[in-house]
C-alpha cells in the first residue's frame, strides 16, 4: 500500500511540473526606419499646417509608399542649404521635398526617376504695377529667393544680372520670403512654380505671377546617398504602382486641383 501511495505521489508531482510548456510567442519583426529630410516650410511639398502637423503633396507621396513598403518612413526637418551634407553623413537617408534634379547634384545624389516639373517664376504684388517682361527689367529691384535653390546659383553665376539689382536676398525658407514681401521688404521673389502659384493661390486679390523664367526649367526627383541603389529601387518600385493604380494622381489633385505627376 505505501509503494502504491508513493508511486501516485511521484507521478502527481511529475505530472504537475511538467504539465505546463512553456509557449513559444512570435514577436513581429521592428519596422525598418528611414529617415526623410525636408523644409517643413515648403507649401505645398511639405510643410506644417494649423496643427503644427508636416503634410503636404511630397508627404502623402511618402507615406503611400512607405505603407505599400512595410516601413516607417520618419520626417526630419533640416536646414535646406545643408541637404547634401544631412544626406551623405547618415543623419538623412532620403531627400522628399521638391527636389530639383541638377548635372552638379548627380555628383553626389543618386535620383529616383523625375515625377514632377518645375521651373522658376516671379511673384510680386499687384499693386506694385511693374511692367517686367524679361529678368534683365528686374534691375535696380530687391530681388530674393530661397538659398540653397537653383536661382541662388543661376543668379550668382551671372555677375552681370546680380549686380544690376539693388538687391538680392537669399532666405533659410520661403515663409520669411513671402511675409518679406507681403510687407513689401522685397520687391520681386523668385520662386519655385508649385510653391508660388500655391501661395498665390491664397491671395488672389494681393498676389500675381510673371511668367518670365529664371534659369533653366527643372524635373523634380527622390535623393538617395550614393551607391544607395536598393532603397532608390524600392521607393521607385511602388512609385510606379502608385502611378500606374491613379494613386499619385489622386493626392496630385488633392494638392493641386490638377494631375502633374509625370
């Protein structure tokens, strides 16, 4: 009877530690991040609305592809002129905000294939009545754009032209421009098409455009680092899929009123 009671106790105690296994739970992998440098100041490419929230055409772009990716894709505000250093020394992985594509920048920028055109204009106020039909009747004007742009260099590269002006003002983002000239500060603004017929577009009665080109019209495109060329081709991958689907045609027309992906 005892060996019978202490053969019924060992296998209680057997069958009590072992009877509980240790379940094996799947942990979902961490999303891969990627950096994405921007001017949070660039309406309507990518900028902070009444929430302080960065949207913006660019943004949405960002955030389909990085949904069709399985990655998160972080927005990062950067001083503009220092892009290409953000970029290359890792503290960016992506440029997403109207970037023009250049012969100079293929030196150390490795582009997405062009999505959108651009070129640059003038904006001035109405009320200033200036009869400008080429660059060369901006002289003896305060003239400003953005620095880092294109019409930063294409000004500067044209001693002739910069020193026909009584002025040329370069700023960190096109905001403080525009309230420069609002507050008239500055006469004429060269500007990106997209951003000066978006902020016009919010002045109608104050605002107009001279259609007279600066420089040479542009593409837009995505930066990479070079030698980046996995990541450019998944980003390009799904962009195509976006274009193909009518996706980057809906969020064009969300910004735009208009299709302008190419």
């Amino acid at each position: 009877m005892k060996k019978l009671l202490w053969l019924l106790l060992i296998i209680f105690v057997i069958s009590g530690c072992g009877g509980e296994t240790k379940k094996e739970v799947d942990t979902p992998k961490p999303q891969k991040v990627y950096v994405i440098g921007l001017d949070d100041e660039y309406a309507p490419m990518g900028f902070r609305d009444e929430n302080g929230e960065i949207v913006g055409l660019d943004i949405d772009l960002a955030k389909e592809a990085a949904r069709r990716m399985g990655v998160e894709f972080k927005f990062q505000p950067i001083v503009w002129d220092k892009k290409e250093a953000e970029l290359n020394s890792g503290r960016i992985d992506i440029i997403w905000n109207g970037l023009d594509i250049t012969p100079e920048r293929k030196g150390y920028i490795l582009y997405s294939k062009p999505y959108l055109d651009n070129r640059q204009l003038l904006l001035v106020k109405k009320d200033k009545g200036f009869n400008i039909q080429s660059m060369y009747d901006l002289a003896g004007k305060v003239v400003a754009t953005q620095s880092g742009s294109n019409s930063e260099g294409y000004v500067e590269g044209d001693s002739e032209f910069r020193n026909s002006l009584a002025n040329f003002i370069t700023y960190p983002s096109f905001n403080q421009a525009f309230k420069d000239l609002h507050d008239d500060k500055i006469d004429v603004l060269i500007v990106d098409e997209v951003a000066g017929r978006y902020e016009k577009s919010k002045h109608e009665d104050e605002l107009e455009i001279i259609d007279v080109q600066i420089g040479v019209a542009t593409e837009l495109g995505i930066g990479f680092r070079l030698g980046d060329t996995e990541l450019r081709d998944e980003v390009q991958k799904v962009f195509d899929e976006m274009v193909d689907d009518g996706t980057a045609k809906k969020i064009s027309e969300k910004w735009f009123h208009a299709d302008l992906i190419k």
